[in-house]
C-alpha cells in the first residue's frame, strides 16, 4: 500500500527493480494493464509504487506465455485457475499447429530427389480438374510515395496483402505473406491454408522483432484456394476482401477486421458513417501484430463460371460495391474488367494503393496419358 510520495519509484529504477525495460512498462501503461501510480503533471514523468513489482511480473509472465493483452487484462480482473487451464489448453493446440504448419514446409521444401517428382493428388478418369484463369494489376495510386502492398496469382491460388509500418516494413510484410504462401501452400484443403497463414504470421513477427527499424510491421493476407474436394478455402486477416461474384449479383466472402466494421456489426455505425469515421483505418487483425494470431477461416462452394474478387482496401475504400459489380460484369475479359476497376479507383482519389484480382473457376478434362501404359488403360472393354 503508498503511504506517501517517499514509496514512489520513477520509471528507471522500477525497471530495474521488475526486469522490464521502461518501453515495455510504456506499452503496458498504454494497454491499461499497468498504470504508473502517478504522474508528473508538469513533466509528465512517470512514478510506480512498490506494489505494483509484482503485478508486472505476472503480466511479464503471461505475455511471455503468448496470452493477448486483453485476455491478461481480464485474468487481472477475475484471476482464477480456471482461465489458466483454458489458455494452457489453447497453447497446446497452437503449438500442435505451428508443428503441422513446420512439418509442411520442411516437406515442401526438402532438398532431395523426391522433390522434383512431386505431383498434384491423383484423379479418377471421370474427374474434371478445377482451375482459376485470373489477371491482377496493383497500383501506387495517387498520394502514396510507395506500394506496400503485394498479390499471389497461380491456377489454384490466389491472394492479395495490404503491408503497414512504413518503408521498407510495410512491403517486407506484404512480400513475406505472399512469398511464404506460395512456397507452402498445396491447396489440399482449409486446414493447410490456414496453418500456412499461421506460420506466415510468427515470420513475420519474428522478422519485425529481430530487424531494427521493421518494428510495427504488418500485413492484412486474403488468400483463396481451390481444394482437393473441389471447394473453395477462403481464409482473411485483416480488412482485405473477398467477393463472390454469380449470377449478376455481388457477394462479400470475408469480414474486415477493422474498429468500424465491428462497430457496424453491432449496430452502432452504418456503413455510411463507416467511411468517414476516425478510426476507419484501425485494425484490430494483422499479420505481424504478435506471435499468434486469429484467421477467419470458411469453405465455399463455387460453379463453373464464378468470378472471384480479390482487393485491398484501396479499391473498396474508392468504389462502392454496386460499381464494382457492374465493372466486373461488364465484359468477359478479366485483364479489362481488373484494369476498370484499378483506374476507377484511382480517379476517384486514389488515396491508397490499390490491388485486384479477377479470377474465374473453370473445369477442364484432366491430362490424357499418351504413354502405351496409358493407352492401354483407356482403350475401351470389349469381349
């Protein structure tokens, strides 16, 4: 208990006395989680009592223990064994996790003979394969110095990322996201991609805390891709979209994970008021925010013909859905439909940079084998 000014400690000598650096008792104070006991009003200096060395040291632990700094502000509140069990049972499972999502990518990129005879899953004769035919265009835009965002296009995946953190951060982020995407991901199924986006998310933490001056990167990643069951996976952090584009009707696959978009969720803001309101550019998900993270995760089913929309926030933010649909439906080429959207986005401010990818799900008879093994196969029955 402070029984007078004497028992207060200035921010140096707590550190010292708690093992914390004063930036990290600075982000604490920040969180709310630990409030200086007082502080200079005039110099704005700040002062601890001894009652609170403890306290430090239990958030220190948690936070070390990978718990968000809401989840500790709530075990602060209402301490019990119970919350503990349950965050120790989430660390096990995120730990078999990241252990799946290595134990992919030490497989995928293995440097042995096997390695350059891999295959795609094996089909029966009467299956169709599914692809996408995409295009994808990214522009600066009109008040960015620098694009910091990044795109994946290949027959089964696609994504876009939307980095932050300033340069170079925010396009390492980005670059990373995708990079590592590519590399690990097979498209077999949900799971896996979410996995992928997981791993890819401890790089990049890792990568901004390891690098001076990559402090506070991030990224946002929207990625789809087709799987093995021929659905599609569609996973997102961040406030990049993903649309659903059938039948001349628009779609949104995903969920931003902004302050605004949960305000509009729970009836506070319309969407209107969304687009002018303060924090309209607060995140409350990136990639890159800390060493675990949430990924919405869902399967779609999708038809021959589905056109699916990929885009930052710099096309949305710019163009409302009503005119994004009718540009896409416009025509049939996917270059020209991508490049309407990117121009319109950009004369209409082009205050961000802006990305889009167009792809279309389209089936195709699986490769003939022309091989005499595979002639004989396919030569008809006859007795």
């Amino acid at each position: 208990m402070l029984t007078g000014v004497d028992a207060l400690m200035p921010i140096g000598e707590f550190s010292d006395r708690s093992g914390l650096s004063p930036k990290r008792l600075r982000s604490y104070a920040a969180a709310g989680l630990l409030v200086p006991a007082a502080v200079d009003s005039g110099s704005g200096y700040r002062y601890y009592s001894p009652g609170q060395l403890r306290e430090a040291q239990l958030i220190d632990a948690l936070r070390d223990a990978g718990m968000p700094l809401a989840e500790i502000a709530s075990l602060i509140r209402d301490p019990s064994s119970r919350q503990l069990d349950v965050w120790a049972r989430q660390v096990e499972a995120e730990a078999a996790q990241r252990q799946t999502a290595l134990q992919l990518v030490r497989r995928l990129l293995a440097v042995d003979a096997d390695a350059t005879h891999m295959t795609a899953p094996e089909h029966s004769g009467d299956d169709v394969r599914t692809t996408l035919e995409t295009a994808a265009r990214t522009d600066t835009g009109r008040v960015r110095e620098n694009n910091e965002d990044a795109l994946l296009c290949l027959d089964r995946i696609v994504a876009v990322a939307d980095g932050m953190g300033g340069l170079p951060g925010g396009e390492i982020a980005s670059s990373l996201a995708v990079a590592l995407l590519e590399a690990a991901c097979t498209g077999r199924s949900l799971e896996e991609l979410e996995a992928v986006v997981r791993a890819a998310n401890r790089a990049i933490s890792e990568r901004a805390s390891a690098a001076q001056g990559l402090e506070g990167m991030g990224t946002t990643l929207c990625a789809l891709a087709l799987t093995d069951a021929g659905t599609l996976a569609v996973v997102n952090v961040g406030d990049s979209r993903a649309y659903l584009i059938r039948d001349g009707s628009l779609r949104q696959l995903t969920e931003d994970h902004s302050v605004t978009a949960e305000l509009v969720r729970r009836g506070e803001l319309t969407e209107q008021e969304a687009l002018d309101h303060p924090h309209r550019n607060v995140l409350t998900r990136v990639l890159g925010g800390g060493p675990t993270v949430e990924v919405d995760g869902a399967v779609q089913s999708v038809l021959p013909g589905d056109r699916l929309l990929l885009c930052t926030d710099g096309l949305f933010n710019e163009v409302s859905d009503e005119e994004i649909l009718s540009l896409v439906d416009a025509t049939d080429d996917l270059s020209a439909a991508v490049d309407a959207l990117v121009d319109r986005a950009v004369s209409e401010g082009g205050h961000d940079n802006v990305t889009v990818v167009v792809a279309e799900v389209s089936r195709s008879d699986p490769p003939v084998d022309t091989s005499r093994a595979g002639r004989r196969a396919q030569r008809p029955f006859s007795t």
